[in-house]
C-alpha cells in the first residue's frame, strides 16, 4: 500500500529537482530526506523511472491472514478504551506498526475520544419539554429572548496555535511576562445584544445581579414591551433568581447540561478564534480586542444565523429524545 506521505514527499522532490534546478544535498536539507535516498531518486528520474510508483517486488508483504485482522478489528471495536496496538502486536507476535497499519487498512482511525455528560432521564424529558415550548407558535417565544452567558479568556491563549509558513521560517509566539484571565458577560437577541461586560473578580450573586442591573436599560431599548431572560443552572444564577424576579425579570428556566440549546456558546468560539488573530500582547489590547469583535459579532445581521439555527436545533433535539448534540 502506497504511504500518502511518501507520496508528498515525492512530489516536492520533484519540483525542487526538475523544476527549481536544486543540488540533491539542498533537497535532502529542505525536504530532511537521508542524501541517499535522494541520489537514488535522482538517478531513477534521470533513467525516466516513475518513482511514485512501487516498483515489482518492493515493499513488505503482510504476515496476518485477512481473518487475523478481521478478529483485530473486532477486538477493537468490542473493548476501544482498552485496546492497544502495543497490546494487540505482542499478542500476535507483532509489531505495534503492523497492528496500526492493519487497523488504518479496515478503515479505523486514532483520534480523540468525545467528553459528554450522560444525561438521566428527566434531564432528557427536560430538555424535550424545552424545545417544544421554544417551538410553539413557531417559534415566538424566541422573538423576545436575551440567551446570556459568562466566558473567561486567558492573555496566554489569546493567539493562533497553527499559522502558515514557508518551509524555512519558524514563527514563535512570545508568553505574555505576565499573564491575566479577563471574565466577560453578554446577552443576545433576535433584535442585538447588550455591550459586554469584561472584569477580573470571580462571580458572585450579589454582583452578577448588578451585573444585569447596569444592562437593563441596554435590553429595554431593544424590547420597549417587554423580553424574557435565560442563563444556565449555575449556583450562581439560580441563588439570584428570587431577587431577579423581584426586580421584574422574566426568567425562562433553562435545561440543565444544555450548552448545546445556548446559541451564545457559538458566539464566544467565534469570539475567541476572532480575538487570536488579532495576537493581543498585553491586558489592553486584549480588552480592546474583545469589545471591538463582540460588536462585530453582535450585530443583528450576523447575529441572524445564529437564531435561525435553533429552530432546527430544538427540533433535532426533540427527534434524538433528548440527547445531548454536537455544537
């Protein structure tokens, strides 16, 4: 089985050497080829040999029977978090390579395991009722809604982690002397959202109620009639919700564990990946960072997707009896 790498690795040995006219000890240098391996491909382009191709007779053939790997993949599957390809090789008399590549032959991939709180269920009921109330009258209790939430945001990890560059160049990205964690607060409509709110402390009842307070006036403007108001089952949400509805709040009760029906989780990614390119270097920029894209992004036509979104959402949610969806 041709290795796609290998491949890739061909393919720039050959514009180097047929079209940029490099020395063989420049190529294997750039491309960190061993130099014989690539005298040897020289001499086989020079002869006119296709060397993407393997040729007749190379390359080690497999030792396992199909219905070995057939009961590899099978073990596999029964036991994912228990199997190994260390385990698997030393059980076949094996090499861990071997097993990996047996694996990657019958369509199988190493890749990160999917963290999810497993929902009980009246947290599934839960949720189903929500969505139906959410969906009713199609869909007009989500006219007059805040979604709000809380993000915290490091100066640290306020960069890009992959960026692109030349085969050359290295780019760093400096560790702030110092490092700071901002906290913000916003809240979301169909019609805008409120300014956000950036501090340092953690947060309590009392000043998330002030919190909301010094906003008030901002969702007013946006619904003159009246508008209801959602956060998530935090303790502290829940220990101000008496004082909240004494001050005339419409509280919509949330579902327990259900990011996945909160479009402002969308919006803080989208925040934080908007924040990284700018590569904030101190508390202020990174302050000025975070208004200047949360006013992009709260704009109400880029705040559209985001509302439309949920009415399949909840109904995909009603479809999947209450379990929890990707977001």
């Amino acid at each position: 089985m041709l290795n796609t790498t290998d491949i890739n690795v061909k393919v720039r040995f050959l514009v180097l050497y047929q079209d940029a006219k490099w020395r063989a000890t420049r190529i294997a240098y750039i491309l960190k080829t061993p130099l014989r391996t690539i005298e040897d491909w020289i001499s086989k382009v020079n002869q006119g040999i296709d060397i993407s191709q393997v040729q007749p007779g190379r390359g080690a053939k497999s030792t396992l029977s199909e219905s070995e790997k057939q009961n590899i993949k099978r073990k596999v599957q029964r036991k994912p978090m228990s199997a190994s390809t260390r385990k698997l090789g030393i059980s076949y008399e094996k090499s861990k390579d071997t097993i990996h590549r047996v694996l990657q032959e019958k369509g199988m991939k190493f890749q990160k395991v999917q963290k999810k709180v497993l929902l009980d269920d009246d947290q599934k009921t839960e949720r189903i009722q929500y969505c139906k109330k959410m969906l009713k009258r199609k869909g007009e209790p989500l006219e007059e809604l805040f979604f709000s939430d809380e993000m915290g945001i490091r100066l640290s990890e306020a960069h890009q982690s992959s960026v692109w560059m030349g085969p050359r160049k290295k780019i760093k990205v400096e560790n702030p002397a110092r490092d700071i964690k901002l906290n913000c607060w916003g809240a979301i409509s169909k019609n805008g959202s409120t300014t956000l709110h950036i501090f340092k402390n953690n947060m309590n009842a009392t000043f998330y109620q002030e919190v909301i307070q010094e906003h008030m006036q901002e969702m007013e403007e946006l619904y003159p009639h009246g508008f209801s108001f959602m956060h998530d089952n935090s303790s502290v949400h829940i220990a101000s919700e008496p004082d909240l509805e004494k001050q005339g709040l419409n509280l919509i009760k949330f579902p327990s564990y259900s990011p996945d029906l909160n479009p402002i989780e969308n919006l803080w990614s989208a925040l934080k990946g908007r924040v990284a390119s700018d590569n904030p270097r101190n508390e202020t920029e990174l302050t000025r960072s975070l208004i200047r894209n949360w006013d992009i992004l709260t704009e109400v036509d880029n705040l559209i997707p985001y509302f439309d979104n949920l009415y399949e959402r909840y109904q995909e949610c009603i479809d999947a009896k209450g379990e929890r969806l990707s977001y």
